[in-house]
C-alpha cells in the first residue's frame, strides 16, 4: 500500500501502482470524469501513470491552471493530426501551449495556409476528437527515435532529438498521430468538444532569422462549445480595449520604424498621463522614506560583468558600444541595480543608515526579438519604477512587508483587482542559472514566504522563475482578456551586493554585508500603462485623465470667454482644452465622449452673460448650471477625493 496525501491534507492508503485516475473514481465518478491530467509531488503527469510509492497528489481538471495548460497542450497534437490529414507533406516543429490557446509552428511544404482554411482544420479536429482516441505515452530508445523521423523525413524533430539523452525520450500517439513529446496529455481527444483556429503567422525555425521562415498556427480549444462562445464575446471586447488602439485613439503614444521597433515615442497627452502616475508614486515614495536618485543610460560594460547581467544576459541585450579609445566599452543600461550599487558604494555606510532606500525612473533597454514585441507591453526601451532597498539581515521582512504595502496601494488605487501573488523560486534541477549559496537562496526564499503570509496574500509558487540572483514576489495582473501581466516586483538579493563587495560598519564596529531588495510597484510605465488603459477602456479616473475638461462654445462669438475660462481653470490645475473648431456643439459633444473627456463645460449667450458654465460629466450626462467658481470648487473636490493617500 502506498500513502496519498491530497491538497486538503487528507491521506488515503491504495494498493502500490494506482493511477491518479482510480483515486480520483475512488473519491467520485464525477470527479473522475473531469480528470484531465495530475500533479503527483509537484509535477504534472498523465492521470492513467502508476503511482508507486508515498505521494502528493493533486487531482486537475479544466479549473486549474495546469489542466487548462495540459489541455490545450494536447489540443496542439490534435491540431497537428488535423494538419497532417489535410497535408499530408506538412512538418511540424514544436507546438506548446499558451496562456490562452496553443500554437504549432509547422513547415507546409510549400502549401498555403490562410483564413480560407481555418474552418476545415477546425472541422477536421472536431471530427478526429470525436473518435475519443487515447493519448498514448511510448517510452522510445533514441537510436529508434531518429529512425522514426528519419523514414518520416521531418528533420525539425531530428533536430529535437539531437538535444535529448537516450532513456529520456517519450512520443505520445493518438489515432494516426505520432509525435515526439515529454508529455503529459489528458487521457483522450473526446475531452475536446469546441476549437477555434485564431490566426496565422510567420515564425523562424528556432526564432533564428536565419534559418527557414515556417508558419505558426495559433488555436484555442474548450470542453464546451459555450465556453468558446463566451471567449469570442470576451475576445471582442478585448479588441475594444486593446491599448493599441485606444492609445492612437486618444493620442497618447505612437511607434516609427524610423525610430525604431519596440521604442515607443509619447505624444503630449500620454506625457502627461505618465507624469501624473509618477507624481503619484513619488509622493507615496517620499512618505515611506526613499530618496531619489538619477543614473545614466549607459555603463562601462564591465559593470555588468560584475554584475553578473552579462553573463546571464549578454546575449539577450543590445551589444557594446564601442568608444574611440582602445578596449573601451559600453553598453546601453539593462538594469538599474549596478548603477544603484555603485552608488551605495560611493562613501562607507553605517548601520544607522539603514535600510537605504534608493528610487529611481530609470529607462533601460534590452533587445526584444521583433516577433515579440506587442505594443507597450513588450517594447525594447522601458522605464522602470525601480528601487533598491540596502538593509540589515534582520530588516529584511520588515522591509519587504512595507513594499507589499506600496505595492497593494498601488493596485487598490488604480483599480487592478485581478491579480494574484507568485513567488518565482530557482529551479533546484538547474542551480547553475543561479548565482550564490544554497543558505543564502533558502534564507530568500523563506523570507519572502513569511512576509508574504504574514501580510494575508494567497500565493503559488513557481519553480525556474527567479531572477539569477535572488527569489521575486511577482504581482500577475489579467488584462481584459485574462492573460497574465507581471507588473510589480520586489526581489530580495543577497548576491549583489556580494558581488560589489558593499558593506557597512555595523553596531559592533565590523564590516557587514547589506541585503538588496529589489522592487518596483508599477514593473515598468509602459507595461502598466498599457493595462490600465485596457482595464479602463481609457476612461481614467478624473485626477488621472490627461485632460480634465473640454470646453464646447456654441459659437465662434463665445470663444473669447472660453480662452478666458480656460486661462482661469488652468492656474488652478484643471486640464484641458477649448474646442475650437467650426462644428455644431452636439458634434463637439459627441466627440468629447468618444475621446473619453470626463468634464464637457458648454458656453454660450446665457454663460457668458452671467458668468457660468453648462456641466456636463461623462456617464453621468447633465449637471446643471454653475458658476466658474462652483465649478473650480466642485472639479477640484471630485480630483482629490479620488486621489488615494498612502499612509
């Protein structure tokens, strides 16, 4: 008998080489029947695999994460079935699933898909799924492997194989479908019941531009044909929301190819969004105690050496720039934390400094390849609302607890209530990504656990997804489409200032080495931005909003009294503009609201001859009559009382 013990803490006894599937039928048929795939001891497998000795067990269906990855996972072999059927010549390279969906980047052989095929290829899944064919997993010798792909003549899954060691390899087969996978899969094809073929698009074979361009195939499956219907209503609202589009719409951003990919140029009205938003932490900042400092856009290249950045990184930055002299490098800045421990560096520290608490708006650039760049949300120069936190071994917890609370008064200001809290761990398979002592990475990593627990955050863990140098508390928010976004971050890093060799003079009289937390509330401007916008669907809170007003005359004879009104408004704060423009006022009106402009002040004979302004607010319609007065009074009230203080 082997012992199970399930996430409730519960332990049941079953006979040794029980499946996750006859414990699940054990507990209800119900239960069973929704069984997708199983953690067994923090990894997912197939449901149907033996267990063998003492375990913990989680059982996934559709509402987990990871069953919902291993869905689609095996929704991308029943697509590539689909498309071998279809196209008989086609080759398939990889095919993973994504938050939303799956793709498989496939080499038609010459053969076009396009939007014309999708229905087919959904047609033929469904049909093939409906044959409830079993995914089988084949533990294959690697000598047998290559043979198999050989004689198929598919040299991207030889190319696979070339990476793997013999005894590690599995394929999975379902009706005429053989492929090269480590798995899992859910237990048969009929689980899928609606599929949907998203869109198609150009991929190099290994990212590499290179190599030879194949095509990607994006698709989204569910195990009910409403649940699909319910996406493409969400997927269109989506669309309404898309940052893109508002942001060009409302004239805050725009990109240039002579600019350049992945750099995004603000317009004054995305300027001034982006000030506001700074403003606001700034002052949060200032009351829980940071100062500010300023570094530049470049630093020697060996700055990153001792950083360990290039290293890691190298590859993935913008490479040197090279100077006059003999051996000189640069490198445009991908991090702020090595500008900011030179700074600590620039004078010895005391114990009674600390914690230190060093801010900064610090742009940063790193090559994103084209493919992957998407609005702001993946660009390749980003300004970070970074800070380093320089503390004692005994302050850490404190310290990190005050940022969650930063962090939170960030989210609660702005409306972002669906998120969750994932502590990204190393992987302990693979420490040579890391830098530093397994003490030092255990001491983190529990750190961040207490203080996250202790300020009642629901957290998952997740295992390869820590910096090289130190465990993060990440903050995922969901966008309208309810992909998950990394915004804030805090990092505890006790490898930085190993590597600089910081200290400070401690109570004791003896050098010490500071503990770094890393953290940054908003993750980058350009990220959050993008999801604020999709989250508001551009209408910002008033004190927020670019421009506060629009001022409407009537006519071109009341303009003088808008310029007047508009002078008047500006010296108390209230943004805006006078619509100048030789259009009848409904027009102006309806404009205002499609621009999203909270307050529309209407002028005309009568405001004018008493001094007043026609209110109207946004949602709201009509507010009646005020004097410029009343309305500096009420404008003003409704700012602030919007405005969230950070205590």
């Amino acid at each position: 008998m082997i012992k199970i013990t399930l996430p409730d803490g519960s332990e049941r006894e079953y006979p040794k080489g029980s499946s996750s599937y006859d414990i699940a039928l054990s507990i209800s048929e119900g239960l069973a029947r929704n069984v997708l795939a199983a953690k067994v001891n923090g990894k997912i497998q197939d449901a149907n695999l033996p267990i063998d000795t003492d375990s913990t067990l989680q059982l996934l269906t559709w509402n987990d994460t990871d069953g919902k990855s291993t869905f689609w996972h095996s929704s991308a072999h029943l697509m590539a079935e689909a498309l071998e059927t279809l196209y008989p010549k086609v080759k398939f390279w990889v095919g993973p699933p994504l938050e939303n969906g799956f793709y498989y980047d496939v080499d038609t052989n010459g053969e076009t898909i396009s939007h014309d095929d999708f229905k087919k290829i959904e047609d033929k899944m469904l049909e093939l799924a409906r044959q409830k064919n079993d995914y089988v997993r084949i533990p294959m010798a690697k000598a047998d492997a290559i043979k198999y792909f050989e004689e198929k003549g598919d040299e991207y899954k030889l190319d696979l194989l070339s990476n793997l060691e013999d005894g590690s390899i599995t394929f999975y087969k379902q009706g005429n479908f053989t492929d090269l996978c480590r798995g899992p899969h859910i237990p048969n094809t009929g689980f899928i019941k609606a599929a949907k073929i998203m869109n198609v698009a150009g991929a190099y074979f290994k990212g590499d531009q290179n190599n030879k361009m194949l095509t990607r195939i994006y698709g989204i499956t569910f195990p009910k044909a409403k649940e699909l219907e319910e996406y493409l209503v969400l997927l269109e609202e989506a669309k309404r929301r898309d940052h893109r589009k508002l942001g060009q719409e409302l004239e805050l951003f725009t990109f240039s190819e002579k600019v350049g990919k992945g750099l995004p140029l603000w317009l004054p009205k995305g300027a001034m969004l982006r000030e506001r938003l700074e403003n606001f932490l700034r002052k949060a900042q200032v009351r829980a105690g940071y100062q500010q400092v300023v570094t530049p856009h470049i630093g020697s290249k060996q700055l990153y050496v001792t950083s360990g950045h290039w290293e890691k990184y190298g590859k993935d930055s913008f490479q040197p720039i090279r100077t006059p002299e003999e051996g000189e490098e640069f490198m445009l800045k991908p991090m702020n934390c090595p500008h900011h421990c030179e700074i600590y560096a620039s004078r010895p520290r005391s114990y009674r400094e600390l914690p230190l608490r060093l801010a900064e708006f610090g742009t940063v650039y790193r090559y994103e390849q084209s493919g992957e760049l998407h609005g702001l949300t993946r660009v390749r120069g980003f300004t970070q609302d970074d800070a380093h936190i320089f503390c004692t071994d005994d302050q850490v917890e404190n310290e990190f607890k005050k940022v969650i609370d930063l962090v939170l008064y960030v989210f609660n200001s702005l409306g972002f209530e669906d998120f969750s809290a994932q502590v990204s761990l190393r992987d302990p398979e693979n420490k040579t990504k890391y830098f530093g002592s397994d003490e030092a990475w255990d001491k983190a990593e529990n750190a961040i656990r207490r203080a996250a627990a202790e300020k009642g955050l629901k957290t998952v863990e997740e295992l390869g997804e820590a910096a090289f140098y130190g465990p993060k508390l990440d903050f995922m928010v969901k966008d309208a489409l309810g992909r998950k976004w990394q915004l804030g971050t805090i990092q505890v890093d006790y490898q930085l200032p190993d590597r600089f060799a910081l200290e400070y003079i401690g109570s004791d009289n003896q050098k010490h080495r500071p503990v770094m937390i890393h953290r940054a509330p908003f993750g980058s401007m350009e990220r959050f931005i993008a999801i604020l916008i999709e989250t508001t669907a551009g209408n910002f809170p008033l004190w927020l909003s670019p421009d506060q007003i629009a001022i409407l005359p009537i006519s071109e004879k009341y303009e003088d009294y808008a310029n007047e009104l508009f002078l008047t408004l500006q010296e108390q704060d209230i943004r805006g503009f006078v619509d100048h423009r030789d259009e009848k006022i409904g027009r102006k009106i309806r404009d205002a609201e499609v621009n999203k402009l909270p307050l529309m002040l209407i002028v005309g004979e009568k405001e004018q001859e008493e001094g007043k302004v026609s209110v109207r607010r946004k949602g709201e319609g009509d507010l009646g009559s005020m004097t410029i007065e009343e309305f500096i009074n009420y404008a003003k009230t409704e700012i602030n009382k919007n405005i969230p203080q950070f205590k």
